[in-house]
C-alpha cells in the first residue's frame, strides 16, 4: 500500500529471520527445548512406580501416588502458563474474570496438595504381580537402591548404576530438572537485580550511579565461586534447592547490571527519552515502558549465557559437596560420587559430564544466535 | 487586558561552573496571549530551545541552574511547581515536537501504541481510544490512518514521523504548543507541507504556537510576532511584518540578510559579522 515502508516486518519477526538462519542456534534451541520437556516429564520416564497397573480387575495409575507436591505443581502450573498465554488475547479484553480464575485454580490446586501430602507413596510397586502394568521406560526411581552395584551401562541399567545401586539413567533424568530449573531461576534472579540496578544507575546517573558502580566493583572483587561457597556455608543448615537458586542469583548480577547501565546511558540521552519526558510521563514509566523495552534484546543475550553459567556453576557447587542434600540428584552430585571410583566406573563421569557439556553447549549456542540477531551491524542480509 | 497564556520574566538559565557560567539564557522576558503564535529566532547556541525546554522545566537540573527570573503559565510559576505537577502540564498544557521526528519516536512500538499512550497520559475519560488516535493522524493529514495504526517508526518517512509528532502533541488537546525547529531534519518541500499543516492547526484550533526557528524564511506569514534571541539575550521583538521590513537591531539584519533567495544571482552567501553587533 506504501511504497516508501521498505519492510513490514516486526522487530521480533526478523530477529527469528536471523535467528533462524543460525543453524547452531536453532539447534540449540530444540535441545534447549528437549531439555526442559524430558525434566518436565521426569518422573513419567523414569520410575519404579508403573504408569498403569490393572490388578484384580481394578485399574489403578501408581505414578501418581509418587510425585512429590513440587511436581503436583510443575504438572499444573505448567498448563495453566500456556492455557493463559493461549488466550491472552482475551485475557487482557476481561483481565478481572481471568485473574480471578487463575487464582482460583492455584488455590485448588494448594488446598488439594496441603489436604493430600500424605499421600506420597513410597513403596516400590515395580515388581508387585498385577494382570497388566505398563513401566515408565526407565523403571526406576532416581533415589532407589538397586541389587546391581557399580553395574556398567547394560539394557537393564541404560547408564550404569552407582556404588548403590543407584541407576544412573533415572538419576540423569530427575537430575536435569535441578540443573536445568537453577540455571533459570538463578539467572532470572539475577536478571531482575541486574536490571533494577542498572536501570537505576543509567537512568539516574549522579551519586546513585556512582554508589552502583562501586557496588558492583567490590561485588566482582569476589572469586564468584568462593564467594558462594562461602555463603552457602554461613547457612549450611538450608542447602535445599531455592536457596542454591538465591545464592547463586545474588552473586552473579554485576555483567547484566553492567550491560543495562551501559544501555541505559545510551538510550536516555536519545531524543524518544526527552518526547516521552514532554508528553507528561514519568520515570517509571519511562523506564519500564520506554527504556527496558529497547535494551531486550542485549539483556536476553546475557540473560541466555547467564543461564549456562549458572548450571555450571551448580555442577561444581554439587561436585564439591556444597551443592544440593543428599537424596536429590543433580549432574553435579552424580560426577562428584565418579571421582572415587573413575579408576572402572567410567560411565560415572562420562553421561553427567556429557549432559553438561550437551545443556551448556546448546545454550552458548542460542545465545551468540541471538547475539547475532540484536546486533544491527549484521543486519545487512 | 486578560492574563497572558505565558509571561516570561528575567528568565536566567546557566550551565557549567558557578563562577564565570555559561549563560545559556540571560534575563529574557516575553509574553504569549491564548491563540497567539509567536517565534523565536536566533542561531544555534542562542539559548531559544534551552528557553523552549525550560517552559516545562525539562532542562534537568542539574546540570542547568534556574538562576532568576519566573515562567508563568496561566498565572502559574513553572518554576515553583512539584514534580506531580509538572508532569500532569507537559503534554496536557504544553506540548513539544523536536527536531529529529525520527529519533523522538521511541522505535519499537507502533506509532498507534504511542499516540495511546499520551491520551490515556491526560484524557482517561475518553472511551474510544482507538478512534480518538484514528481522529489525531487524520487531523495531521495522513491517509488511511486506520491502517496506519500498527506501523513502526522506521516505516515512515520522516515527514510522515512528524505529522505523527504532531498527531502525538495534539492528541492531548494541549493549550501551547511548542515546535522546536520542527523543519530543521526535513527536506525543503517536506518543509512546507508542515509547516503548512501547523498553519491549517492554528486557523481550526485556538491552540497558541511557540515556533523556534533559525530560519526566517519559516517566519514570514506564521508568526504574529518575533522575537530575536542572540547570546542568549532578547535583541528585537515586535510584529513580524515590521521585524521583517524594517529590523532595528543589526543582528536581526544580518540573520534576514543570510536566509538564501532563489532566482537571485549572489557571488557569496552573506554571512553574520559578529564583529559589527555589539
């Protein structure tokens, strides 16, 4: 209709053009998204609990009776994220009736859990006789101790199993979910601080930005690993998983508030600053509505490596002995029990040192694809 | 008389060290009725768009110093007012457009998502907000404007990103507009068509305009009355007509003196001899 627009397409539309061009990238972003699909359904493909049990004529799903109120939530919330992403269109057409009812739904579901904790089973209905039963295909729990110790990878134990008996495959799969679940809520904690303070000291500049400044300095002055090895010992009595998460998201925020006070700088000396300043809006405003949206695309690419960063960060937390308690499994702890025995148990170390290096990789590939994508000097294409 | 819209006094805005300033504006006063347009000319660096800002205190301070002087707006000194109050007169009272239409366009949102955003800023009891923006960009003459609404600001020209400034500015229904060399980043016939449009604005609305301008080519046939600032300083005012035939002050000569005529022959551009105004 206009011949003077010399494209139509949005900002997001050509950074997944660019995006997608990136073979690595994108491929990246499938084992990315594989990733978070096998951790979300962990305890559907590996568990001595059987998807179906038919016994006596009575049908039965024994799987259920073995989450944990955590994976009551994640099997729920999960949903109910993308059934409201689905209909966000209409969410924001009767923002009352769908705030009411995604209230309504996590308060059922919270009572439901809070009235059937004790429902969590623990006994072992893997080898119980029944007429019929359909295994997850790993059958076996991920804290089970198996006969077969320091079996090596065979088709009864697909990785191998540890100095319990422990079998390795089932513990990898219930360990993604840690490493995979800190990475993104340490590097989303981290995130916001990053960009509260950044924001602040770019947008504010004077005294708050150079308070900010040495903030950060005296932050990054820190070994970051002995730093949160220090913390976690301070409070050993609470090393359960939310609080590796805190630990680590509250050390590793000074690159992100570093890159947003640079954007901020930038940005807020521009002229679209000063109109929204003339057209009567205010700071917050200003900066949530006008500044933020601008500096996506530089704080998604940190955001991307950041998360590696902190998967890595909580296999050495684990391999060290610092990482999460004892039962719950995480790639870390499993390299950490390999040390010992790596003289003949190399699949100890071989599968969780390759699930990391897989999950890290994949990552570091996404986010130079999207580095690449935000980067207007290659936009020539 | 009634109360002037604006009432400039002694106004004194100054940059850098407090001993031996810059002083951007020296003690200028001038006044606006409602409805009245008026222009301030004056090369770069004679303080008219520090001035422009200051109406609104926009100019953060610091760096600049109010140092004397009062703005009243509607018998209000802008320089007394809280922040709260300040906001709730940019854009409702007083509204800009700047220099760089394509630069004050925030880049990645929808020209319609910005033009909401400054009426539910100051309108909120206006229901359809949709067609209130559709009104706005018809008013500034673009075409089909409700197919306009989910363009970005790099599809645009940049006189189309200026009619959408000025969409912006007027969507509030603000009582002063200020056009701080709203033509400066347009090319010549681009120009005219704008400057053609804030003239259609001042005939259909009793919107007062401030134009700050370097150029007097744009004065002529605009302005009710000019002003001329030099180093920071008010040299000349007075109706344009007798600004223009007959400038007292031999700045204002020499600043008619270099706006180039077409058709006529000149060996050498005039430029200004500062040594000859004192």
């Amino acid at each position: 209709m206009n011949s003077i627009s010399l494209s139509q397409e949005t900002y997001t539309q050509r950074l997944w053009r660019h995006f997608h061009a990136d073979k690595f990238a994108l491929n990246g972003l499938r084992i990315v998204i594989l990733l978070f699909i096998v951790a979300a359904l962990a305890p559907f493909l590996a568990n001595s609990h059987a998807l179906i049990r038919v016994a006596d004529g009575h049908v039965s799903f024994p799987i259920f009776l073995s989450l944990e109120p955590i994976e009551w939530r994640f099997l729920l919330y999960v949903p109910l994220a993308g059934l409201v992403y689905f209909f966000r269109h209409r969410f924001i057409a009767h923002p009352g009736i769908f705030i009411l009812a995604v209230i309504g739904f996590i308060a059922a579901v919270e009572i439901f859990l809070a009235l059937t904790h004790p429902i969590n089973d623990p006994t072992n209905d893997r080898d119980r006789p029944a007429s019929f039963k359909l295994l997850p295909p790993i059958p076996y729990s991920p804290i089970e101790s198996t006969p077969d110790q320091f079996s090596p990878p065979t088709w009864k134990h697909l990785c191998g199993t540890d100095s319990t008996g422990r079998d390795i495959a089932a513990r990898m799969l219930h360990g993604a979910r840690t490493s995979l679940s800190i990475g993104f809520v340490a590097q989303s904690i981290a995130l916001t601080i990053g960009i509260a303070l950044g924001g602040l000291a770019g947008y504010y500049r004077s005294w708050l930005d150079i308070g900010i400044c040495r903030f950060i300095e005296v932050m990054d002055c820190f070994p970051p690993l002995l730093f949160i090895l220090v913390a976690i010992s301070l409070f050993e009595s609470q090393n359960n998983m939310f609080y590796i998460m805190a630990v680590i998201g509250l050390t590793s925020w000074t690159g992100v508030a570093r890159l947003v006070r640079g954007e901020f700088l930038r940005l807020s000396s521009l002229p679209f600053t000063l109109a929204a300043k003339a057209i009567g809006a205010n700071d917050f405003r200003i900066i949530v509505r006008h500044l933020l949206p601008n500096a996506l695309g530089p704080i998604l690419v940190a955001g991307t490596f950041g998360v590696a960063s902190a998967i890595l960060i909580e296999s050495s937390l684990s391999f060290l002995g610092f990482g999460m308690q004892a039962p719950t499994p995480s790639w870390g702890d499993i390299l950490s029990d390999a040390r010992r025995y790596i003289d003949f148990a190399w699949w100890l170390a071989f599968f969780p040192g390759l699930a990391i290096l897989i999950t890290i990789m994949s990552y570091n590939f996404v986010g130079e694809g999207l580095r690449d994508a935000v980067d207007p000097r290659l936009k020539m294409k | 008389m009634t109360m002037p819209l604006l009432q400039v006094e002694n106004l004194g805005i100054h940059f850098g060290p407090t001993v031996d300033p810059v002083k951007a504006v020296d003690g200028i006063s001038f006044s606006m009725q409602a409805g009245e347009t008026l222009a301030v000319v004056g090369e770069s660096g004679s303080g008219k768009s520090v001035t422009a800002l200051a109406l609104t205190r926009l100019l953060a301070s610091p760096p600049a110093r109010y140092v004397s002087g009062s703005i009243a707006f509607e018998g209000r000194d802008v320089l007394q007012l809280r922040e709260g109050e300040l906001r709730s007169l940019r854009g409702k009272q007083i509204a800009y457009i700047f220099q760089e239409p394509g630069s004050s366009l925030n880049p990645v949102f929808t020209i319609g998502y910005q033009i909401r955003e400054a009426i539910e800023l100051h309108r909120p009891e206006v229901r359809d907000v949709t067609a209130e923006i559709v009104h706005a960009l018809d008013t500034v003459g673009i075409r089909n404007p409700a197919s306009r609404l989910g363009d970005y600001p790099h599809q645009l020209s940049g006189g189309m990103q200026q009619r959408v400034m000025i969409a912006m500015a007027l969507a509030c229904q603000p009582k002063l507009l200020v056009a701080d060399e709203p033509t400066t980043a347009l090319d010549v016939t681009i120009q005219k068509q704008i400057m053609d449009l804030l003239k259609d604005l001042k005939r259909t609305s009793n919107m007062s305009i401030l134009l700050i301008t370097h150029n007097f080519g744009l004065v002529a046939g605009f302005a009710d009355r000019v002003v001329v600032m030099f180093r920071g300083k008010i040299v000349e005012t007075g109706p344009t007509a007798q600004v223009l035939q007959n400038p007292q002050h031999p700045y204002t000569k020499a600043l008619i003196e270099c706006v180039p005529k077409l058709g006529q022959k000149q060996h050498r551009l005039k430029v200004i001899d500062y040594a000859g105004i004192q």
